[in-house]
C-alpha cells in the first residue's frame, strides 16, 4: 500500500463538484488534466467509469488494467488501461492506499441475488450511470456503453481460494485519489447508494470531484 499526498492545491481546481449521497456526476476531463475524487466523510464507494471522449466506443478494462501492472489493486503509478490496451489515466496522487476493480457494481438484479427479491426495486449505481447518460446526452453514451468500472475506495479482498469478499472500507474522511489524463476521458461516477454490504458503511455519504489544469 503506497501513499502518496498531492501536489495540488483545492483553491486552484477549474472544476469543484459535490456529489450528494446516492447521485451521479458526468463530465469531461482532458488530457493533461488531473481528476480527483474526495471521500469527503469516509468509507464511500465511487463507482467509476471512464470512456475515451473522441470514441466513446473505447473504455476503461478491469482486464488490461490488470494484466499491464501485475496487480489486483489499483494504487499510485497505475496505468488505467482502456479495452485497446492504451493508457487513459495514471494515479498520480493517493492517501487512501487501495481500489477494486473487481466487485463490479450495484444494480437491481445484483440486489435481488444477493440480498433478497424485496430489494430489486433499491436504488443502485447502474440506475444512477443510466440517469446520467440519460440527461446528458452530449456525451453520446447509452447504457450498451455500461462496461468495467472501478471502486475507489472500496475495500474487496481476495481469499486464498480466490472468491471476493465485500468488507469494510479503509478509507477515511477526506482521503482521496488522483488521475491525470493521457487522453481527452469522460468521467462517469456512481456515488454508491448501497445500503445492504459495508462499501458505503451502510449509510451512504457525498463525494467530492475536483479538476485541475
């Protein structure tokens, strides 16, 4: 686990978004730029996805990401890697130490078979990515889009007999992560509003987005 503090001061942010407990936030991050994503109370979940912005056809892959650096978590130096095996972000700045890229994401099906059938209708990270992508249509994305994401922040260790356990978060308030951009990206984040495992530590909490030139 490295961690690493950022150079980058918050009053010099181009873009300072809060994202309220449950909700989404999409936007444009361009090359040079550096994204940062705030655990603002601690043990949030920010379910992300990004997309190259020239050919939204390209995406972010757990697979490539994964294969390139040797390791199942993603932390300082890595190279998220997109489905054509290019470099759109790197971490750059992390005082949280570890992210999955493993657990996937909330959805009403995932609730129902996990939890219960009268949890199909909870409110969950797909239902914000496809809200999103629904009122900002200059982006061009439609939910056939919805691929790999990343969960900054969460916490999901991998047994010996390699199965994923959903366990508490090891983040904490104020911790966040840093990425600057090898490509124009659009950033499309879930600010997880799950309710049922301890990745939001069940009360679902707001998220900073700050991007800096």
């Amino acid at each position: 686990m490295t961690l690493l503090e950022s150079t980058l001061s918050a009053e010099n942010a181009v873009t300072h978004a809060t994202v309220d407990a449950g909700e989404s936030y999409i936007g444009l991050v361009k090359q040079g730029q550096t994204l940062r994503i705030v655990d603002i109370e601690g043990n949030e979940a920010a379910d992300t996805l990004f997309f190259n912005a020239q050919d939204t056809s390209e995406h972010y892959s757990a697979m490539d990401t994964i294969r390139e650096q040797g390791n199942l978590y993603l932390g300082v130096g890595t190279a998220l890697m997109s489905d054509r095996g290019r470099p759109m972000l790197e971490i750059t700045a992390d005082t949280c130490g570890r992210h999955d890229t493993l657990g996937g994401a909330c959805a009403s099906e995932s609730n129902t078979v996990r939890y219960d059938l009268e949890r199909r209708h909870m409110h969950s990270c797909r239902d914000n990515w496809i809200l999103a992508i629904s009122q900002h249509p200059e982006f061009g994305l439609t939910k056939r889009d919805i691929a790999h994401n990343i969960n900054f922040f969460m916490n999901v260790p991998v047994t010996p007999e390699g199965q994923l356990e959903f366990a508490d978060g090891i983040s904490g308030p104020g911790k966040y992560v840093e990425m600057t951009a090898a490509m124009d990206v659009v950033v499309l984040i879930s600010n997880c509003p799950q309710l049922n495992n301890p990745c939001s530590g069940f009360a679902p909490t707001p998220l900073g987005v700050l991007i800096f030139d």
